[in-house]
C-alpha cells in the first residue's frame, strides 16, 4: 500500500547478481502531478528516458541484473528537489505497478515479486512508525530551541530499545516468508552487517541463491567495505599515530608544508565549498581562532573543488586562517582515511595526532577549551 518518499542518499543497492533469462522489466505508473518524462537511472552510466502523459506511463526498461533503480522527474538530476523520484526493487520478467497515493507517498505493486514487495512494503512502514515518531519528537525539540546536546543525549538514549524492536520485528517477518524472493529485498532495511547476514540464513535456499541474491548481497559486500575502510581510518586518525606529512599549494599558489608548522597545535579542517555543515561551522571557528589566538593555528584543507570555488568560498566567508587546496589526485584524503566531512584532525607541537572529530561536533570546541583555557 503506501510507501513514504525516501532521499536520494538511500540508494544504498545499485548493480550486481546474477542475469535473468528475462531481463525485461514492465513498468506501469500512475502518479499525480508528475511531467510527461521519467528517467529511469539503473547505475549512474546506464539511464533510460520514457515519456508518458499527465503522470500516466507504460513502458519497459532493460534490467541486466536483479538490482535497485531510481524513477525520477528530469529534474531531479538538476537538483530539483521539489522534483518527484521513486524507488524500487528492479527483477527482469517481472511487471510492477507504482501508484502515487498522495503528495508524500506512493505504492508498490504488481505480479508475483511485487506482490510479495507490497505486504512486505506495508509491514515496514508499520514496524517503523515507533522510529518515525520518536524522530520526529527530536526534531520538534530541535525546532522549539531545546540545545542540540540536549537533543542529541535524548535520541541517544532513546533510539537504541526503539530500533532494537523495529530489528526484532524485521527478523520474524524475514522468517515467516523465508520462502518469498521479496524478502531478499527486505534484509538491507536491517542496517546491520550480523543482523544481515543472520537474515540471510533465514531464506530457503532456493531464495538465498536464486536470481535475486543481490538484492540483499552487494549491499552485505558494501558494509563490510564500508567498515574495513572505517577501521583502517581509525588507525590511521588514532591519538598518538604520526600525522602524515604532506606539501599542498596555499592560496597564493606557493608550497605549503605540513612540517613546516612543527612546534605549534595545528587543526587540519578537511572541507569543501559544497558541504553545508562546514559551511555552518565556520562563524564558531572563527570565534575560537580569535580567542585562542597565537595558540594553534588551522589549515584549511579545500577537497573536492575547483580552485576557484575554492577561492571564492574562502572570500566570501572571510576565513583567517591558513588555507591549501587538494587536487583530486593527491593522495592527503587516503593518507587520513577521511571518511566524511568536516573532518578536523588536532595534531600536536610533536607533529602526532591528539584527537580527530568528524562531523560539525560541539566536542571540537570542548577538546579547544581543555587544550588552551
């Protein structure tokens, strides 16, 4: 039945598994208030366009390999968000149904897969109602002016039982139709590599190998490269590990060398013009650059922009500090294992790592206090 809207940064599952004898896939749709094109993007190399008429569509679109596929307005890939997308489990021989019920949602149904999809589709929108209201009470204290420490400690405190039960609920529906190819696309809502691949035993066998493996696999092969990454960057970030040198251009264009600053606490600030939180951060390092002046000095590290955007932005928002700009063929992001950005890693007069903080996090400025007050 209905389905809510997701982000785009849920299209965790893309290409892989084993091709269909039929790898055609029969796409009818009946949404309001969509143009009269759709894009249908199975990788990000591989997009179809369709056209239809007032929302209404009937076509069909080559699926190499079960996987998920992205249905979007033209728009979306412009940025658009006010722009309408969709998105589903993709299996050739197969025909789905997609129903927009209401401005927010939309329904999933069709022959015999996206049958299995759309009970599967209702239950977890039911079992994740209890995530989806808590959430939205931590965004109403967020909104009334409650501080973000505080909220933060609240749905700390809070989430863990709630998804805990959402698990548990997921894990018996898994069970209970272990013998349904659906499923397979249900086990990636688990976001936990062991609570995955414990689901994966759940499936009868003809199930857990059969076409639609992938569904659940390359997002199982995804996580465990996502940590793998995580746990070489924790050692590579880790307090008293030795801050890689390196020598980027400033921005006058002339070298600028990490060792030439040994003997002072030096705050690498990983960012980019195009990341909003670094972005929002900047006002409160610069109250903090100002009164601890002459104590620690930052170095802007620009990634993921051109020069001249990067230039631009350190105009605009006015930023004191030391400034070098990071080609995309430097090797500086691997060397830090950065994961995310900002990322400010604090290395001391001795040229090793104190501590690394990712994400706009109140701790930074904490860890500033404790270091110079």
């Amino acid at each position: 039945m209905k389905k809510a809207f997701i982000t785009l940064g849920l299209l965790a599952v893309m290409t892989a598994g084993c091709a269909d004898d039929n790898n055609t896939l029969h796409v009818k749709m009946n949404c309001k208030n969509v143009g009269d094109t759709i894009i249908v993007m199975v990788t990000d190399d591989n997009r179809q366009t369709f056209t239809g008429k007032q929302g209404v569509f009937d076509f069909n679109v080559n699926i190499p390999q079960p996987t998920k596929i992205l249905l979007a307005e033209p728009a979306v890939f412009r940025g658009d968000r006010s722009a309408k997308y969709y998105q589903i489990p993709a299996v050739g021989g197969e025909e789905v149904v997609l129903t927009q019920a209401d401005e927010s949602r939309y329904d999933i149904d069709g022959s015999t897969f996206y049958s299995q999809y759309h009970k599967a589709d209702l239950f977890i929108e039911e079992a994740q109602k209890e995530v989806n209201d808590f959430t939205q009470q931590m965004q109403q204290l967020m909104a009334s002016g409650t501080p973000q420490e505080e909220v933060m400690k609240r749905y700390q405190e809070g989430i863990e039982p709630i998804q805990e039960r959402f698990t548990s609920k997921l894990m018996t529906y898994i069970k209970e139709h272990a013998n349904e190819e659906a499923t397979t696309a249900v086990i990636p809502q688990l976001d936990n590599l062991d609570k995955m691949k414990e689901a994966v035993a759940l499936l009868a066998p003809a199930v857990r190998d059969g076409r639609c493996k992938m569904l659940y696999q390359e997002i199982i092969d995804m996580t465990e490269a996502q940590q793998k990454a995580e746990a070489e960057a924790a050692q590579k970030q880790a307090a008293g590990a030795v801050a890689p040198d390196f020598t980027l251009n400033d921005i006058n264009g002339k070298p600028l060398a990490l060792s030439s600053l040994r003997g002072k606490y030096v705050i690498l600030d990983f960012w980019g013009s195009w990341c909003g939180w670094c972005i929002k951060g900047f006002p409160e390092m610069k109250e903090y650059y100002n009164k601890y002046k002459g104590k620690f000095e930052i170095l802007g590290i620009d990634c993921n922009d051109t020069e001249a955007k990067w230039k631009e932005a350190v105009a605009k928002h006015e930023l004191p500090w030391l400034h070098v700009y990071n080609p995309r063929d430097s090797k500086v992001l691997s060397d830090y294992g950065i994961q995310g950005f900002p990322t400010k890693i604090v290395v001391g007069p001795d040229g090793k790592i104190v501590k690394t903080i990712v994400g706009e996090d109140p701790a930074f400025y904490t860890l500033l206090d404790e270091l110079f007050k």
